[in-house]
C-alpha cells in the first residue's frame, strides 16, 4: 500500500491532511479516489491507516481508520556520521543506509576532507539529503524518517560521542580490533543479549530511548593518526572492517548491515 | 603501494610486462621510474612484488622480488546472481560487492526483468562490467578479479544450483526464514564451525576449494512465486533480510557483507 511521511502538524485526533508532492503524487499519478486507503507516516514513528474523505485541488483529506503497529524500525537507532566525501557520495549513502534502517545522519569535516565546506551552498545540498532520506524512507517502508544534520566540525562530532552508548570508529590499524569482536564484546552492556529490556534512560529527557551506536567513517583519505587518538580518548573503539579497503561511501552501509545483522535486523 | 591486475600470460617465472592501459598509468600518471617497486596481480590469486627493470614507451618490465602471501580473499566464495537491473544498477552491485568481497557475479533474467534484453548491445556491457569489476579489486587491494557472466536464464540459473554448497534466494514470505538463522543452521554443514578445515573437494578438478555460496536477488518487482517454488524446489533457501524493503541494487551488497560477516571477513 502507498505511504506517505506528512508533517505531524497535518495530523489531528481523528484526521490528516495530505498536500503539496504528495497530493500530487496521490491524485495526478496515483490517480487515487475517494474511499481508497493509504498509509500516512508522521516521520517520527507513528503510522496510521487513512481512508481518502476530499480531494481537492491541492490538499487531501483523510479520516484516520486506525492506528498500526510499528514493525520495521531497528531495536537499535545507529547514526552514522560520514566525513563529507566528493561529488555525489553522500547522497548514496543517505539512500542506501536509510533503506538498511540508519536512525541519524551527521556529515562531518576532518583534516583530510576533500571538500570545500561553503555554508551557503551546503543549504541547498542539505534539503537534497533530507529529500532523498525521506524517499528512501518511504520506498523501505519505514515508520522513521532519519534526521540529516547540517556539517559539523571534528571537534563537535567528538562531544556527540557523549550522547551515544558505542562509538565506533572505522580505522584500519595494526592494534585496531575488528568490528565483529568489539560487537561481541559491547554486546550486553549496550543491551545487545537481552534486545527487549534494552530501553535506556535518556539523560536528556529522563525517558525510556533504544540504544545508540554512532558509526563514525572518514573521508577519501582516511582518519588521520591523530584525529584517531583523540576519537580513542573520548572513548571511540578504532575498529577494522576486514581486509579488503573499502571506499568511504562503502564503509558506512556495509558496516550498517553487519550492526544490524548482530542484532536480528536483516533477517534475524 | 599501487597494484596492477596483468594478464597471466604477461608473468614469466621471474619477470612481468606491464602493457596498455596500466603502462600508460604506471608511467604516465605514476610518473614511475627505474628500480620503483609496485604489486601485479595476476587476478587469480597469485600476487608478486616486482622491481621495474625497462620502461618502455608502451610496455614495463619489472623482475619478480617475491610472491606476496594472499591474506584479502575471502574464505568463502560468494557468486551474486542479480536480476538484470534497469540503468547502470548493476555497476553499482558490481563494484560494491566487488570491494566487499564477492567473487563472482551472475546477471540473469526473470519474470519479472524489467530490462529488455539484446545480446549484442549487451556484450558492450559485459566489458564495461568486467573492467568495473577489475578497478573495483584493485582499489579494495584484493588479488582476484571476480568474474562477471555474460547474463542467463532463470533455467540456468536453477542449474547452477548444483555447483554450489549453499544457494539463498532473497525473498519475503511469511513462512520464509531469516539470514542470520539460515547462516547459522547451515553453518557447520558449509564448514562455517570450522573454517580453515573448510576446503571441499572439487566436483570438477578433484582439488580443493573453498565452500561456495550463491546469493540469488530478484527484479525491481521480485522473484514471482512460480520461480520462488521452482528454487525451493532445488534446494534454494527463501530468506528474509528484515522488515524494511531493499531496493534491488542494496539487498546484494547488503546480504553479501552479513554472510562475509559471519564468517569473521567484515573484521573478525
């Protein structure tokens, strides 16, 4: 069934509106009409059956039928901060990775980054990310659309480690340990033996939340020896992906779907 | 240090020559000079330091220093059968799992193939597949170039079956099984428990070989259920790989690093 991520304040207790693409894309090419049903998506995790009440010209509207159980969002929310790699690389591994179930994008600048970092450009490219998240979102049938965030520096990605329960940095070194053993290892700490009671307390909210790995990936010309030690000093594991080199834009979906794989998420 | 994929036919018992694209590359871009060591591969598995002896204006000569010890091939060998794909999908599933680690690949037609197939326009492609394939193995430092096929049938297809020890056909279905449970169930029966003890016999030469998986990815619009039948008829596993929906050109790569994961390849 056609699904749509809406905006939460389109949705009201019993109804929602759909507009702009959307109501394009559900009156001009889905030819849809009134009586059929969809599924309407607040982005956020709440998914409801609607059934179609008015189509106007360029809103829809819809009468909530009932409420469906959230069934395929990971256990776990892995967010992935990707050094800002060249060309078009990023967009690959926002669509690839929201399909494989990444919770959080966080592209950052390290010293080897390639790209110019122009502020105002990146606007425009930003909106391109979250676009192309919320697609692939919608074409994996997630109830979540994940967060892009705008460009951080090195120095800011190392205090977000703070909010996470592993921090993973994908770096191949001789003393470096692999990504199979360090999740083995941070297995029951971070909730990973016993999935269903592995609600944390957030610090921030004081609520229950799932536990978080960020997975940090270097650009084109790696993590420099330095930015490793300081990343291993917050706590990071430096951890390897195998033998072969991957290129940046690899590195994060494959890693993605071994974490998840760990976790009965790609077929458990 | 920079690595070339040469014909076989180019090693001698302790020389090399460089030709074409990679002299033009060696001498040209590398701007290499005399006594400059570099690494060919011969693609099969054989990989050798050499010291470059004559540089010519369209051929290298280099003597063999010594043979390298093959530590980035995997200890099971994946074959990715993929539905052709529209546009240049199968590039993307080429070089990915190429630098992931597969080593071979089996475009083939089904159903449900979208793409309209021409054997002459087709033959283009192949090229272009292959090349893709030896860039991609270079750039992840491997020391075999998997194969590309030139596309089948689902028929053939079936066939193959018989030449592997594990085959999974990527599909949902609610009596399917799952990945990690498939993996894990067939693991000691495909020598996964006991993996340097894994070497079977060759049905063909009577030598040696690595256990041997197919990972058979449907279509844009999926495996129809007659085909499904058809390959659980012989012997195919029906997996799932979890509750959100892949795009074609994910699920191979996505699947290939999880089963390279079990086995201890995406870092043991």
């Amino acid at each position: 069934m056609q699904r749509y991520f809406i905006p939460t304040e389109q949705f009201s207790p019993h109804t929602v509106v759909i507009s702009g693409d959307d109501a394009h894309h559900l009156t001009r090419v889905m030819r849809a009409e009134l009586g059929e049903k969809v599924i309407c998506c607040d982005g956020k995790g709440r998914s409801v059956l609607v059934c179609l009440t008015v189509i106007g010209k360029t809103e829809v509207e819809a009468d909530i039928v009932e409420d469906l159980p959230i069934t395929s969002e990971p256990v776990v929310d892995v967010w992935i901060a990707q050094s800002l790699p060249k060309g078009d690389k990023l967009e690959t591994v926002v669509q690839k990775c929201t399909e494989v179930g990444a919770h959080r994008f966080i592209p950052f600048l390290s010293e080897r980054t390639i790209v110019q970092y122009d502020a105002k450009k990146e606007e425009k490219r930003l909106i391109r990310w979250q676009k192309i998240a919320k697609e692939a979102a919608e074409q994996a049938h997630r109830s979540v659309v994940p967060e892009v965030d705008a460009p951080i520096s090195w120095k800011e990605l190392l205090k977000l480690t703070a909010d996470v329960d592993l921090a993973i940095l994908c770096y191949e070194k001789e003393s470096g340990q692999h990504l199979r053993s360090v999740m083995l290892r941070e297995a029951k700490r971070i909730g990973l033996a016993n999935l269903h009671a592995a609600s944390l307390v957030d610090a921030a909210g004081g609520g229950q939340r799932k536990p978080r790995i960020l997975l940090i990936v270097g650009p084109e010309g790696g993590i420099s020896e330095k930015e490793a030690e300081q990343a291993e000093a917050v706590g990071c594991k430096a951890t390897g992906l195998g033998p072969r080199i991957l290129r940046t834009e690899t590195a994060a979906m494959t890693a993605l779907a071994c974490i998840l794989y760990e976790y009965g998420e790609m077929g458990g």
